[in-house]
C-alpha cells in the first residue's frame, strides 16, 4: 500500500466518523437505525458498507462519543453521548481521530 492509498483509507475513516457524529447530532433526541445511518454515509462516500460503518461506530463508541445499542436481531442502534454532541456542537476540543472541520464562525 503507497503512503497517498493510506492517507486516503485515513481520511475516509475519519470523514466517516464525522459524518455519522453529525447524522446522530440531527437525529437527537431519538437516535438512529444503522441503515439511516449507512444511507447517509452513502450519499459521501457510495461504496460504504454495513461493516465499514459499523467499525465506524465502534470505534465512536470506544471514544465514549456514541453509545450504540445492538439487538440480538443483529440490527444496531445509535445515540450520541453528551460527549459526542458536545464534539458536534463545537463546545470541545476534538482529538485526532475524527476529520471535524476548523470552526468557521
């Protein structure tokens, strides 16, 4: 793998992390499905996938960012911690990891 494939692969990962931050940040205070999720994820990045996604989430959650519920159906659940919308909503600081954008106001 050349250093610009990795890069890429990284950038991705943490676009996608942001992006799910910010799908669950407008679907509070409910939370959201993981296929609500992946289509939206999709209109990014089109080849994205349920495991793609669900490492996405995990690694979210590891973070204390996003508690995720996962029935015994196989299906998940998502809802962002008060930690994940304080990320979303700019009032923290962000560690690496996640692709946020600078502030712009």
């Amino acid at each position: 793998m050349s250093v610009s494939e990795f890069d890429m692969q990284k950038a991705r990962r943490e676009g996608l992390r942001w992006l799910i931050l910010l799908t669950l940040n407008n679907a509070r205070p409910l939370g959201a499905a993981e296929h609500l999720v992946l289509t939206v994820a999709q209109s990014e990045y089109p080849d994205a996938t349920q495991l793609e996604l669900r490492r996405a989430l995990d690694y979210l959650s590891d973070r204390g960012l996003v508690d995720i519920d996962k029935a015994p159906t196989g299906r998940w659940r998502a809802d962002l911690t008060r930690y994940g919308t304080d990320i979303a909503e700019y009032t923290i600081d962000c560690e690496p990891g996640i692709a946020r954008p600078s502030k712009y106001w």
